[in-house]
C-alpha cells in the first residue's frame, strides 16, 4: 500500500523528468537503482532524490546511499511514531530528504538509530527531542572551526562541533528516527559579530527551538532566544519545491539555485515585509535585477539575503527592524541606499550619477533592532536544577568518551612504526578516527605520506578516509620528478624551497573547504598526452578546458556547494566554486602547483617564481593604510577592504557589488602603517565602533587603486563613540561570593584603586561562554597591558575541568591578576544583570567595574551571545 500520495508520486516523476538529459551520465545506473527498490514510495522517494538534490549531489554520491535513505524514510513513515500522522510536506522536506545544509552526504541514519531507538523508546515528540539533544550533548559539544562544514559522523568521532555542525547533527539524530527536524540560520547578527545556526523540532502541535547540543528541560529555549529576537533575517533550507506556493509566498520563499530558501524570521522577531523597487534612468522598471540586503558585521557589511526583481522591476522580504544596506546594479552601474527597516518598508533604487559618490570619508549610524527576546518557556526551579544536573552529568560522559578516543589514537601512535612525536598530532586530531590514520600511514614506508598528512587542516583528521589518501599520495609519486622539472623552469633553483612548493601545492589533496574527495587517477586516464602536455606548456590550457567543456545550470545547483572534480568531468556541469576547485585539481594531478587563494578565492598558478591569478590576470600594487591612534585597528574588528566586482547572484542573475577580502592576518598594522596588496580596481574601506547597544558607527570610503597604486596613504577613519554612548556608572550594591576554601569573598576587595575589574559569571561548555574565554585568552596581552584584574565565577570547582578554561586560565594567570570564585547562580547573577539593565537570563554576564565610594560601581555589562564583548571591554578601559 502506498504511503505517499499520488501528488507527490507525480511530482517526483515531473523533477526527474526534467532533469533527464543533465542525468544522461547516469542513466543506466539510475534506470537499474530504481529496478533493485521493490516499492512504490521507495522509487518516488529516490526519484524526487534524483530530480531536486543539488546536481553535485546526485554525481558525487553513490546511488545506493541514496536509495538506502529512500528505503529508510518509508520505513519510517509507516512506523516511526513521530512520523506517519505528520502532514505529507513535512515529511518529504525534513524527514526524508538526505541533506541538511552543506555537509558530506553520508547515510548517518543507521549509527544514529542504532544510540537512540531504544532510548526515546515509548516516550511522546516532545519528550524524544529533548532526550535525543541529551544525548547529542553526552557525545559533542561547541568548538570553533574553520568553515569546512563536518558530516555528523564526523563530529560524532571527535565529540565536538560549530554551530552549523552542532545543529546538523540534531537534526540528523531526529531525522534517524523519524522526527521532523530543520536547521535555523541567521546568516550574520545585526548586534554583534558572527551569525549562528540552531534547530527546529516538529512535535505533531508545530515547530519548536532549541540549541543543538544544549539541552534543557523545555523546548522552545536557548541562550539565543534574545539574540533571535534581534535577528535582521533568520531562514532554513530545503532541497525540493514540493508542497511550496512561490506566488502567494512570494516575500517568505526564494529560490537560490535547487534550493528554496524559507523565511522564519518573524517567528522570532518584530518584522517588516521591506519591498525593493529598481529603476533605470529614466524611470523604468528593471526586470530581474540581483538585489543584496547587507548588515554591518565584522566590520565590513554583509549579505543576508539575495532577490530578483520581478516583471514589475520589485521584489519583496520579510526582515528585522534594522539598518541594512540595500543594492542592485543595473549593466555596469551600481545603485544603492542605506535604509532602517523600523522606518521605511519600500525603497527605489536608481543609478546615481558617477560624480554623485562622495570623494572622502562618509559616516552612516547603523542601528541594531531593539531588545526583543523571542517566544520561549519559562523553567521551575526544580526543573532548572534537574537539567543543570543532566547536564553535568552529558559533560561528563562525553568528556570521558573523547578521552578513550585520544587514549587508543595514542597508542595506535605507538603501534604505527612511524616517528612518534612527528605523528602523535595526527592521530591525536582523528580521534575516533585515528585507524584511518594508521591504515593510511602503514601501507608502505614513504616519508610523502606523513607529508601529506602535514598539509591537512586539523579538521580534516576527523573524516579522512585511507582509500582518498591513498589515490592522492600514489598519483603525486607519479609526478613528483615533473613537479620538480616545472618548479625549475618556472624560475625555482632552491631545491628545499621546490620540495616545498610540492608538499604545499601538489600532494596537499586539499584547495580550499571542499570535502576531500579521490581524483587523481580518474583525471589521469581522463586526458590524453598531447592534453596534458599543453597544460604543463601554459597551465592557461586547463582553465581554457574547463570553461569550453563545463556549463553551470543555477536551476539544479547550489552555489556555494563544491561538487567533486570526477563529478564535475563526469557530468560537464560545474559552477563558480567546483570549477575552481577543478582547476587546482587537474594541475595538481599533472605536478602543475596551484591554489586557490585564502583572500578573494581566486584561483592561482605558479609561474615565473611566484602565483598569478587565472580568471582575471591583473596588475597587483602595494596599496599604504595609515591609523595613528592606538590600539591599531584589527581586521575583521575594527576595519575591513571590499573589492568591487562582478559576479552572479545565487539564483545566477548576473551582478555589481562589492565583496570583503578576508585578509585577517596579512593587514597588520606596525607602527602606524599597513602595507596590503590590492589589484587594481575600485575597493571600499570601512570602519565600524561597536557600541554597547548592538549600534555600530560605521565610517567609510571609495579608493581606486590603479597601476601606479594610490597616490598617498589611505588615512582610516574609526569613529569614537563618546563616553556617554558607552559608559555607565551605577552603584551596585554588596554581594558575596565563596573562594576556594567556601569562605566568603567580597568582590569590592578584588578591585585595586584606579584599576578595572572585569568579573564574568560563567557556564563553561556552552557556547557564549567558550567564547568569551577564547577572547580572553587572545586578548591577555591586551588586558595586561590595561591593567586589568579578572574574577571569574563559576558554580563548583568540577566546572575548572572544561577544557576551554582549564586552557584559558594559566595563559591569563602569567601576565594579569586572576581571582576565581563561586557561587549557586540560583539567583545572584540575574539579580546583577537586572541592576546594570543587561537580559537576566542569559550566560556569561560579565561585568566592567571599578571603585569608587567604597562601592562596586558597574560601567559596563554585556550578558549572553556578544562576540567582541573583551575586545569592547579593553576599549571602554582607555576611557575610564
């Protein structure tokens, strides 16, 4: 009997149906994967797979992971308690589809079920999402990153993750047993730096929040429920259009490329549905224009959601109430305005003439949305004290856990006959995955293995497989001599420096964040000698390939999603960033260095003794930046670059727009002065104060930089807010905390005269916490030199165990005055909070005080989720 309705069982045949001849590639193997499934919703299911998985997906997967996941899903709907009364859309887009955000496609499900089927056993929806995040809790917890994203068995091998893997794998354990479950992301924060991603549940009464890996007794709870209620744009994802009405929905849908994106926001926050309308010059309409909504975060501005115009030359969005950037370019002219959404909802946008942009610096008040907490549930006392509890408890089994990973990856460390000090972080990085590491390096005895190893981000340790490895290390033997031939003639003489450039830029498997994928013996037989001989003649010839025999079809990828390099040969269909990576792919397999650069995500050839750039060869000068002032502006804190440029919009529309270089680390500034290399072009330089109200006053310029460079430095401009902006002064009345013996310690007697005190209430292992301490930890030169004294307040002396302050404690205890103290957090920290007019509810609360009157007198507090806040802190210190 059939499961799923006949509407979807046509939908399913429609996609795919559409997408035949992009699938012609694959057509036998799909024609026999279809045959081997016995039932009818099976084969809807694979086949609505086939036709709306993102196309990278459908060539870089294998069928039979696909089909399994088919089986799986009706499996569930006809059994999962959770799932077959759901209605028939919620199924299809958050139980049945295989793909979350832009993780590895890995078929998770069985190893999930496995842990979690007799545990959630007989209990209600509501009851099995906050088990199942329990248990998400006893095996992974926060840990920053970089931006690959980790597949859940990954994190589920190493017992951590960022918040975008954290909410991958709740959702992914959810899914495993049939509850409905989606991901949540705010693309950038309007009131603070960074963005964050969290979970939805569907309980059978609607969707409910909650923090992946932070479990609490209650959904519809979470250290970000104030921080959403502040979100300009808060959206999830699906991989299909079943069910979906584009015209009636028109300001919560959009497409971007085989996706559909869904706008949430104002279930978390006050809204406004903001209409954009461009205008040529003379005032006619301009049908399908790519329109960017920006933010200021990280000192830059940045794009939270991209539109089409329609016929009408309009396009609408549900957002925050809040100051955004809007932009449209129209041919080669670029038209924008800055607006505040808690003013206006409708904007035209006309070209402005040339002369129109002011020459120097211009100064724009960003405003954050007002304080507004999103819907949630209150807790009992008891219940509070029953989850703090439960969770001590997850801390601690998964601390455990992760311990028994290092101990075995240690001894097979031992066990591997390879250096033992040379291999112990590569098996320390894997953790659970550390026998992959051992069958990689024990195949043979070649010193290129452990060298390859050393050219993988430590992430990549934890879902590495041998077999990948082992493609990538065979086909660089095969090209190593050639390499070394090329380097030569391309001006490398230095024998160490060439074997260098080899490890770094031909047997390094990896170009940027792609997924680690097998190619190198695939694009060896792929191409013929005379082939290959061109490409090492002109390594031109390969991107010259690449563009005349791929072509991109927006309607069946997502943008920012790298498919592998035989996916990409396989199927002729290859978008902005798989192309890229298939050009580092193709060099390297024929000992040709090449990379993809870690500031623009150009892509880059070694020639003539140095990279150049492939898709716009182009001259680059030395561009000055001055700034007299101290504290020197930090990049990505203080100050960021914009390069003006052309591209194409997620849903493929062609654009104009100005895209930040991440040049964090190579902008620094030394004695008043910053060298940065720029291509010539026009580039927009801002600055941004972050005030304590979430406020940011920006400053920024237009700098053209041609051949000759600029003519004299780029003086910054970083606004100062006034004290008043920034500082309070209240008296906080006596409080009493416990120190280590459990005697009484009155934090008034911490302060020296005429010195800050920073005290921060803390909940080690939760994310606002961890980041708060990482802050510290790099900022305590800074804090040192402010003369700065710090107590940190935790509940128990168990908490000193957390490995992120367990870190950050000796490294602030070498250069400044650290006191640690307790206390119950039963009521002293809210009572705090309540006093300096910060939210109550939320962790860390930190608190900038000094003496006076013989009273605390707080100047400042931040409380909950504010990335910056030391940074703010050390700066608020200089104006005491």
């Amino acid at each position: 009997m059939s499961l799923l309705s006949p509407a979807f069982h046509a939908y399913a045949d429609e996609r795919l149906s559409e997408r035949s001849a992009l699938l012609a590639p694959l057509s036998d193997m799909i024609e026999e994967t279809l045959a081997s499934l016995k039932d009818e919703d099976e084969r809807a299911l694979l086949k609505s797979y086939l036709g709306t998985l993102p196309l990278t997906d459908v060539f870089d997967t294998s069928l039979a992971v696909l089909a399994s996941f088919a089986r799986q899903s009706r499996e569930l709907r006809a059994e999962s308690p959770w799932c077959k009364d759901v209605p028939e859309d919620v199924f299809v887009h958050f139980v049945a589809y295989p793909r979350v955000n832009n993780e590895p496609l890995e078929d998770a499900w069985p190893t999930f079920r496995a842990h979690l089927s007799e545990r959630l056993d007989g209990l209600d929806a509501e009851a099995a999402v906050l088990e199942a995040n329990y248990w998400c809790c006893e095996t992974a917890t926060y840990q920053a990153s970089d931006g690959r994203t980790l597949g859940p068995l990954g994190v589920l091998a190493s017992g951590d993750g960022r918040c975008g893997e954290e909410s991958t794998y709740l959702v992914t354990a959810l899914r495993s047993v049939g509850i409905p479950a989606r991901q949540l992301y705010t693309p950038w924060w309007a009131h603070c730096d960074d963005n964050h991603a969290w979970v939805e549940a569907y309980t059978g009464d609607g969707w409910h929040y909650l923090g992946a890996c932070e479990p609490d007794q209650q959904l519809d709870r979470g250290w970000f429920t104030a921080a959403s209620g502040r979100a300009m744009l808060v959206h999830t994802r699906l991989f299909g259009d079943y069910g979906c009405d584009f015209e009636r929905d028109a300001h919560l849908l959009a497409r971007e490329g085989s996706q559909v994106i869904v706008n949430l926001t104002e279930r978390y926050a006050p809204t406004t549905t903001l209409t954009v309308h461009v205008r040529d010059m003379l005032g006619a309409p301009v049908a399908g224009s790519a329109v960017r909504l920006q933010l200021v975060n990280e000192a830059g501005w940045r794009d939270i959601a991209s539109l089409v115009t329609d016929g009408r030359g309009s396009a609408s969005i549900v957002v925050g109430e809040g100051t955004l950037r809007v932009a449209a370019s129209i041919g080669e002219r670029l038209c924008q305005q800055v607006i505040s959404t808690a003013e206006t909802s409708e904007v035209t946008l006309v070209p402005e003439p040339e002369d129109s942009q002011p020459a120097g610096w211009e100064e724009i008040d960003v405003h954050a949305p007002a304080d507004h907490p999103a819907p949630s549930r209150p807790v009992t006392p008891e219940q509070a004290a029953l989850g703090r509890r439960r969770k001590h408890e997850a801390d601690a089994m998964r601390t455990e856990r992760v311990a028994g990973y290092v101990a075995a990856a240690r001894e097979l460390a031992h066990e591997c006959g390879r250096d033992y000090e040379t291999c112990l972080p590569f098996f320390e990085h894997a953790f659970a995955n550390a026998p992959e590491v051992a069958r990689f390096l024990t195949t043979d005895d070649g010193e290129d293995r452990a060298q390859l190893l050393s050219t993988l981000t430590t992430k990549d340790f934890r879902d590495l497989r041998a077999s990948i490895l082992e493609d990538h290390v065979q086909g660089s033997r095969l090209v190593h001599a050639d390499a070394l031939s090329y380097l030569e003639r391309e001006g490398v003489d230095d024998a160490e420096r060439a074997e260098g450039l080899y490890r770094r830029y031909v047997l390094c498997p990896r170009g940027h964040f792609e997924h680690l994928s097998a190619y190198r013996s695939f694009i060896r037989v792929f191409f013929d000698e005379e082939q290959v001989a061109a490409f090492r003649e002109d390594p031109m010839a390969v991107w010259s390939y690449i563009c005349e025999n791929t072509s991109i079809d927006v309607r069946h990828h997502v943008k920012k999603l790298v498919g592998t390099p035989v996916g990409a040969l396989v199927s002729g269909q290859a978008g902005e960033f798989t192309r890229r990576a298939l050009f580092v792919a193709i060099c390297r397999t024929f000992g040709i260095p090449a990379r993809i650069s870690t500031i623009d995500l150009g892509i880059e050839y070694f020639s003539h003794g140095g990279f150049v750039p492939v898709e716009r060869p182009e001259c680059t000068v030395g561009v000055t930046f001055s700034y007299d002032e101290t504290p020197a502006p930090g990049y990505f804190h203080d100050w960021t670059i914009a390069r003006l440029k052309r591209d194409n919009a997620p849903s493929g529309a062609p654009r104009l727009g100005f895209d930040t270089l991440d040049l964090f680390g190579k902008a620094e500034f030394e004695n008043g002065v910053c060298q940065v290399g720029l291509p010539v072009g026009t580039y927009l330089v801002t600055t941004s104060s972050r005030l304590p109200s979430g406020d940011s006053q920006v400053a920024e310029r237009l700098v053209s930089v041609g051949e000759g460079g600029v003519a004299e430095p780029v003086e910054l401009v970083v606004r100062q807010p006034a004290v008043d902006q920034m500082l309070e002064d209240i008296s906080v009345e006596e409080f009493e905390l416990r120190d280590g013996c459990g005697d009484a310690l009155d934090p008034a007697s911490t302060i020296v005269e005429g010195r800050p005190l920073v005290t921060a209430f803390l909940e080690p292992g939760m994310e606002p916490t961890e980041h708060l301490l990482n802050e510290m930890r790099e900022e305590r030169e800074r804090l040192a030199e402010a003369g700065a004294s710090l107590l940190l307040v935790v509940r128990d002396e168990s908490e000193l165990a957390d490995p992120t302050l367990s870190r950050t404690l000796p490294a602030l205890e070498d250069v400044t005055d650290v006191t640690v103290a307790f206390d119950d957090f039963s009521e002293l920290p809210e009572r705090l909070a309540r006093r300096m007019f910060v939210n109550p509810e939320k962790l860390p609360l930190c608190i900038l005080a000094t003496a006076g009157e013989g009273a605390f007198r707080g100047r400042y507090a931040a409380a909950g989720y504010n990335v910056g806040t030391v940074d703010l802190m050390l700066k608020l210190m200089t104006l005491l």
